[in-house]
C-alpha cells in the first residue's frame, strides 16, 4: 500500500483529470489563524415606555419614567427601540456618546399612545448615559427627573 501524501492544488486537478479521486486531508500549522465562519448578531429587540407621573422619587414625588431605563447589547449588535409613549408631550432619548437624540412623539390623546422607533449600532463596549433632554417633569431639562437614572435617564450597556 502507498503512504497517502499531502498533494497541492495542482497535483490534485492532474489526478482529476487522469479519473483519480483523492482525498486530500492537511493539518492546520499551528501559526496559521483559524478561519471561523462570520456570523451576524441578531438584532436586539427593546420596547420602552414612557408613562407620565409613574415613579415615585426619593424626593418624595411622583416623575415620568422611561420603563425599562437600562438597555444591554453586544457591542456590533444592532439594536431597535421601540418608544411607546403614554403621555401627551414628546420626550426625547438623548445619548451623545452614541450620537442618539430620537424624539418620541407624544400620545394625540389621553389614553392613546404615541409610538417611535429607531436603531442604532454601538462598536465599543462601556456604559452610556442617556436622558430626555426635552423640558418635561415640571423643571425643564435639569428636572428630577432627567438627573436621576431610572426615570427619565438611565443607561445602555454595551458587552463584548
């Protein structure tokens, strides 16, 4: 029996056009980089609502609230958030490290709901702030509300 050799490219197409059939098995070197199949991220599905007066705060009041106020994806991972907004003004979800400033538009309506969505892709990892930068919860943009996190701030968190 003939000891199987490691044939290259040519060789094997010389074979093949003779009618042999090889079979030809080669052993990754170890300093070659292994060749891993790319595959995408599915995208990462947030659903937030804003509901007018809903928390109440250590300051002893009730404050909008954005719900959930902390977000979590990978980092190239494309994420799609959907605002639903139970109040009547539009707020906004400003995060300028990821250079994110969506307005969600308020309800026409009491009892009705106003709906945004947008996307974005984060590359690095870290913790983001964001806050609605609009003038709500009594006081404007520096209100309760927007300077403490899980009300109308919070954070997206980006891991590897």
């Amino acid at each position: 029996m003939i000891a199987p050799k490691i044939l290259a490219g040519g060789a094997v197409a010389a074979l093949a056009s003779l009618g042999v059939t090889a079979v030809v098995l080669a052993a990754r070197p170890a300093n070659h980089p292994a060749t891993a199949p790319v595959t995408a991220l599915a995208p990462e599905l947030v659903n937030l609502t804003i509901v007018p007066d809903a928390l109440m705060g250590s300051n002893k009041r009730t404050h909008d609230a954005y719900i959930p106020a902390f977000i979590s994806a990978r980092a190239n991972q494309k994420v799609i958030v959907t605002i639903y907004n139970l109040d009547t003004t539009p707020h906004s979800f400003t995060a300028p490290s990821l250079g994110l400033n969506a307005i969600a538009v308020g309800a026409k309506a009491q009892g009705a709901v106003g709906m945004t969505t947008f996307s974005f892709t984060a590359a690095k990892t870290g913790v983001y702030h964001w806050k609605c930068i609009l003038p709500c919860d009594n006081g404007g943009a520096n209100a309760w509300a927007m300077t403490h996190d899980g009300f109308m701030a919070g954070t997206i968190t980006i891991q590897a």
